[in-house]
C-alpha cells in the first residue's frame, strides 16, 4: 500500500497531465453539487416545508426587504411563494412571486441586465418564485379543484428534484471517477468516452448504485457511528461502478464493505491530510477547491482505490472477479493490442500507402483555411482520404497505448463500435460554393429576423442594414466559422468556445462600427444578462456557438454535398450574379442604410431620430 504522500504524488502527477479537461469535470460536479455534501437537497426540501425561526423572521413581504439576485433555484424569497402554495395562499404567492420579479429585474446592472432576453426571464421566474405560481395555476385549471392541483404540484416537484437533484448528480459522481480513472493511466482522455454509461446502456444502474449507497449511509447517519464508519465501508461504490456498471447495487456496495474491511481507519487519516486544503478553500471563497483541490483530491483517491483493489486482487476477496476491466487500470501490453488492433494497422500502412500529399498554395489553403483551389476530383479524394484518417485517429491511438483501448472494454460490443460520423465534416470548399454560402447565411439570417420581430410586434419590417433580403453579419460569420476555424474541427470543445470569441469580436466590432457610422443602433442588448456595452451579450454569444458547430458539422457539408453536384458552369455566373446584386446593395446602403421604426429604433440616439417609442430587440443588424 502507498503512504498518503506518494498517493499525493501521483494524483498531482495526473491532473499535471490532464489538467483543463478535469478542471472542467470538476467544475461540472460543483455544479451539480454532488463533490460538496450528497443530503443538500434533502435538508433543502426539508426547509421548505419547515422553514426555520430566522428564515421566518426575514420574510420576503417586508417593508424595504431587497432580494439578492441569485442564479440558481435554491432561493429563500422563492421557497416562501412554494410555502405560500402548498398552505394555500395562492393569492400571497402570486403577490410576493410579482413583487419579486420586478425587484429582480430592476436590480440589474449595465453589465448584469436582468429586463430582457431568455436568460434573465429564466432567472427572475425561477428565483422569484413566478414559475411554481404559472404551474400550480396551470393544475388547477386543468384539475378544477385546488387541492387535486396541489397534490399534481408536490408530485412534479419530486420528479424534477428525482431527475435534476439525484439522477444527474449521481450519474455524473459514476462519470467523474471512469474518466479520472483514465486519466491516471492514458495520455489522452478523448471526452466522448464521458458518454461511456450510455454507450453501453447501464446509466440507470449507476445511478440506482449511487441513490441506495446514499439511502444506506443515510439511515446508517441515524446512528453515531454508522455515520462515521460507513462512510468509509461505501468509500469505492463509485470507482466500482466506474470500472463495471454491470454490477447489481447491491453488489457494487457489498464489494466496496468487503474491500474496505481493515481500511477505515487508513482512509480517514488519508481524508484528514487533505485538512489545510479545506481550509484554504474557506478562505479562498471556494476559488482554491475548484481550481486545484477538487481534481487534486479525486486523482489521488483514484490512486487510492487502485492500490485497495490490487490489495482485494492478492487476497482473493469475493466478488473482485467482477472488477474485470484491468485495461482500465494499466496499459495493455503491445502485442495485445496489435493482436486485437490488427485491421487498424492494416489499415495504417493503407494510409501511409496512399496519403494524398498537397504542396504549395494548395497546401496552405487546404490545411489552414479549408478552401479548394484546383480540379473537383481532387477535391473528393482529398476530403475522403482525410475524414477516413479522422475516424481512424482514436483506434491509431489505442494501438499505440495513447488512450484506453475501447475494444478491450469488456462491456463493448460491435453495434456499439460503429461510426458516429455519417457526414465528411473535414471538408474544403471551391471558393464558388462559399460565396454561394455566404449569401445563403446572409438570408437565413434575414428570414430569421424578419419571422421573430413578426412573432413579436405582428408587423412585417425588412431587418438589417441593407435593403435586399439579407443580413450580412450572418454571412460573415458562417463564413468566417467556416474557413478561419477550420484548423479546430477535429476539436468541437474548443470549436464551440472559438466561434463564441469570433462571433462576440464581429459582432461588436460591427455594432460599434455602425454608431460611429450613422449614429444609430441596429440592436440593443442592454437589460440583457452579461452584456457588454449593448452590444453583444451572452445569450446571443451561445446560440452562435450551438449555431456555429451545426453549421460546421452539419449544414456546411451537407449543402457543399448538394452544390458539388451543379456544374461549375452554372454554378460560377449564378453566384457571381448574385454577387454584383448583393455589392450594388451594399454600396447603395453606405449612403442610404435601411432605417426607421423596428429597425433602428434602438437606444436613446435612435429614439430622438427615427422612433417616438424606445424598442430593444435580441435580433442583429
């Protein structure tokens, strides 16, 4: 068995490794909650329907009470509308839940807008309470009886705490320990192999796993020293669910309590040496458990857990048998994985064989900014050959040693090593199909525009600068996603975060550009959540980051699939027409932008100008 220092050493050495991708998994357990006090929720519903003397003593009503904005559910101005529900003093509730909202949207600052978009509607109903007022309306309508309603309202609650407060947490505390247990042996940790659960369709009896060992340490906190012994006795349940979700629960949990027989004390001293971290993370206001201690501690547990098992390996325990995944737990050896890997390095010497060597300006283009220049054929082959290499990338991997060998995954099967990737993503695009798109873009931008202002007001206003059917500023982004990013394709995370900080720089940039201009505000997010200036705001950022990796992934191939097929001598005078049709537009707009009521009306400048009514719109230029 380690010390407690050389355990330290190896954990440390591990998210030295690896560390982004478990600080971000970490981030995700605090999140959930399920890193920092498993009966939260409990002692929560707990207080919601006892409520404390103190909590009592600051109720919402009070004259001059000012709410924190929170985001989160977890509210106590929120938890009195719900005790307001279910005593039966809908007409309190609905009183207190309006009061809170206006207070929350008037708490806003310049930045941290609460009045406007999805995000800050979700917030100030959630938090204010007006959500569990619009359900329990919602059931006493349809029930026509109000204590029929309040049961339907109860019985909702416990699903959504079941689903969001237990099943999540729980699944992803199975989650967390698999792919930390990769991390400890593999150099790369791809993030897919996160869906591990649900490739091999045993997320359910994880999360069964997990929900009884919490229901037995409960009961067992009943009791002084089961409180304390028991934790120890449950300690490897989620590292042996981790390494085989075939486990019953009740086997998952016997072999944790056989494992740790003669261990209790060992793994409380190991806890207590962790004590000066807890304590920082209390003066560091959380930061230091987030950035170093949470994935610190759960590397060195895991380092924890492979020597325990090592241990119940030598003696024979019963029931180790079943923890029956040692690739999991050490690099396979070579000659094992080319024995298994063999059609994987047949088909590396294919690659090596025929790899489609580009030169030049071809190169470049290609590689960097995923634009065609030459004959289609080659185009074809190329773009094959590459997305045959890509999907080749994680077995080459494995049969190197770099990664865990998922064929070697006791719980695999054929059905589930079959291709995800059904369209050629790693594409490159003939100059005349990107003008095409860019057009494409600009439309479906405009059509966006035009529909959601219509939902909005029931009036028809031509959107955008310009006056043609198209906003520019989605041309220019889908374009931009497309040839200035496609060196990060092969790594969607990151692909995601690239679009946010490009769309969020042309966006603003734009903004900012069209105010000096003319003077005017095409849109206003100001009231939005986490806006800068009015000019960009995070909701928009995200819905281009979801829009960016659909265009990348989906919608790109597939119409550059359907474009391949026009002949270039159509395709080049069609698009090129529509070019000197969407310049003459532009240059007419310099002088004579497309303006007026639903258009430009946004902000003060444009409210003196063009509007005898303020309007803000999440809609872009």
């Amino acid at each position: 068995m380690l010390t407690n220092k050389e355990l330290k050493q190896s954990g440390r050495k591990t998210v030295r490794k690896h560390y982004l991708l478990l600080l971000a998994l970490c981030a995700i357990a605090v999140l959930f909650g399920n890193e920092y006090g498993a009966n939260q929720g409990i002692m929560h519903l707990n207080d919601i329907l006892h409520p404390s003397e103190a909590t009592q003593e600051t109720d919402a009503r009070d004259p001059g009470f000012q709410p924190p904005v929170r985001i989160g559910v977890a509210n106590n101005e929120a938890d009195q509308v719900i005790r307001d529900i279910l005593n039966n003093d809908l007409l309190d509730g609905i009183e207190l839940a309006n009061t809170l909202e206006e207070q929350f949207e008037s708490s806003g600052t310049d930045t941290m807008g609460h009045s406007e978009g999805f995000i800050a509607y979700a917030i100030n109903t959630v938090t204010s309470g007006t959500l569990a007022i619009k359900i329990f309306v919602a059931f006493d309508e349809i029930t026509g009886s109000q204590e029929a309603a309040t049961v339907a309202f109860v019985i909702l609650g416990l699903i959504m705490y079941i689903l969001i407060g237990v099943f999540l947490p729980e699944v992803y505390a199975v989650i967390l320990r698999r792919m930390f247990l990769e991390a400890r042996v593999y150099d790369n940790v791809p993030l897919h192999h996160a869906m591990h659960l649900w490739k091999i369709r045993r997320a359910m009896r994880a999360i069964m796993t997990i929900v009884l060992k919490d229901l037995f340490r409960f009961l067992w906190g009943l009791t002084i020293a089961g409180f304390f012994i028991k934790r120890y006795s449950y300690y490897l349940v989620p590292f042996i669910a981790a390494e085989n979700p075939d486990m019953k629960p009740l086997e998952v949990i016997t072999l944790s309590r056989k494992m740790m027989d003669g261990h209790k004390w060992e793994a409380f001293k190991y806890e207590m040496s962790f004590l000066h971290w807890i304590i920082l993370g209390i003066v560091t206001l959380g930061l230091s458990n987030v950035f170093w201690y949470l994935p610190y501690k759960i590397a060195s547990t895991t380092e924890y857990y492979a020597c325990v098992r090592q241990l119940a390996k030598d003696a024979e325990i019963e029931g180790v048998q079943k923890l029956d995944d040692p690739a999991l737990m050490a690099r396979t050896d070579l000659s094992l994985l080319e024995e298994v890997y063999r059609d994987v390095t047949q088909e590396k010497i294919w690659i090596e064989e025929n790899r489609i060597e580009l030169t030049g300006k071809r190169r470049f283009f290609a590689e960097k900014l995923a634009i065609w220049i030459g004959a289609t054929t080659d185009k074809v082959a190329y773009q094959e050959f590459e997305n045959y290499s890509y999907r080749l990338r994680e077995d080459l991997q494995a049969l190197a040693g770099e990664v865990y060998p998922t064929r070697l995954d006791p719980r695999d099967s054929d059905d589930n090593r079959k291709l995800s990737h059904q369209i050629n993503f790693l594409r490159c695009y003939t100059i005349w199909n990107l003008l095409f798109m860019f057009l494409l873009f600009a439309f479906i931008g405009w059509v966006w525009e035009v529909i959601v202002f219509l939902i909005q007001t029931g009036e028809f206003v031509n959107r955008g600068t310009l006056h043609g059917p198209w906003v520019p500023i989605y041309g220019v982004g889908g374009a931009m996603i497309i040839v200035v990013l496609s060196s990060l394709r092969k790594r969607p995370l990151t692909e995601f975060f690239a679009i946010v900080i490009l769309c969020g720089f042309v966006e603003y940039l734009t903004s900012w550009a069209l105010e000096e201009i003319y003077g005017m505000k095409w849109w206003d997010y100001s009231g939005y959540f986490l806006n800068i200036n009015g000019r960009i705001c995070l909701e928009g950022l995200l819905a281009f980051g979801v829009l960016g990796l659909m265009a990348i992934y989906l919608l790109a191939p597939a119409l550059d699939t359907l474009l391949m097929k026009i002949p270039p001598r159509i395709m080049a005078p069609v698009t090129s027409a529509l070019m000197v049709i969407f310049a003459c537009d532009v240059c007419y707009s310099m002088f004579n932008p497309n303006t007026g009521t639903g258009i430009t009306d946004m902000g003060r400048q444009a409210l003196t100008a063009n509007s005898p009514e303020p309007g803000r719109s999440i809609m872009r230029a």
